[in-house]
C-alpha cells in the first residue's frame, strides 16, 4: 500500500497547488468561484489550468468563463475565455470512465508569478444562450470547478 502511495505522489510532482470548489449540481451565475494561494518563487515558470468536472446533466458544447486574478501588489487581471466541453454530437469531453467527466482547461502557460505574496483568483461562468446577453441563471452539470498550479517543464 505505501508503494502504490508514493507512485502517486511521484506521478503528480509538477503539482504546486490543486484545489476544487463544491457546487450543489448546478453553478449559479451568481457564484463566485475563489482560490487564493501564496506564491515565493518569481523565477520560475507555471502552467495554470481550470478543471470543470461535470455530469450528463450539462446541456452545452462549450462554457465561457470570466477570470480575475489579483496579484499581492492589488494588480487585477482579467480573462474571458471560451473552451469546449462535448462534442458536437454530445458526447462530454474529459477524462473518467462514468457520466462525471473532468476536463483540464489551459488557463495561462509558461506563467511568472512577478511578486511574492498571496494571489487570489475568482472565476465566474459567463454562459448565455444564443441572443442574451445576461449569463445563464444557473449552468447545470457543474459539480466542481478547480484551479491547478503546476511547474512547466
């Protein structure tokens, strides 16, 4: 058992930070998705991803998200992005082998943390329906929504 506990760990050493966010099933256009995270090193060079884990309950081939990260220094960047999620048949994408599915969404590659402090990170879904243009209510099929830190290579 402790074997296969270090040949996880070993699988998953570029992981600098890794923390998901519970929703009740459905995200709400109202809810704000926070990470905040301490970062010391500004030399090296990161890759930032999103992970959306959803159910056969979404109904769309896409989502939009709004990010907004805060930098120690009070610096706000903000990022509207558009990834896909299914097929155009429906089939989801991402990885698993039920109908919760986890898809891991580029969100800024070759990243420099500029200053050493703690950084906070809210996202939003912005999805609207074809002709709106207040994001949906309420997005169903979102389980978790997760922010990842990884060093690149």
């Amino acid at each position: 058992m402790a074997l296969l506990l270090i040949s996880l760990q070993a699988c998953d050493n570029k992981r600098v930070f890794d923390e998901y966010a519970k929703t009740d099933g459905a995200w709400s256009a109202n809810d704000t998705i926070i990470f905040s995270f301490e970062q010391k090193d500004t030399l090296s060079l990161y890759n930032l991803f999103f992970n959306i884990r959803n159910n056969n309950d979404y109904p769309f081939n896409n989502i939009f998200l709004i990010s907004e990260m805060e930098t120690p220094v009070g610096k706000v960047e903000v990022d509207t992005l558009e990834y896909q999620m299914a097929l155009p048949d429906g089939t989801l994408l991402g990885n698993g082998f039920s109908d919760l599915k986890e898809s891991k969404l580029w969100y800024q590659q070759n990243y420099i943390f500029r200053k050493k402090g703690t950084y906070t990170l809210k996202i939003v879904q912005a999805l609207r329906e074809n002709g709106t243009v207040a994001p949906l209510p309420e997005l169903k099929g979102i389980t978790e929504v997760g922010f990842r830190i990884e060093k690149a290579k």
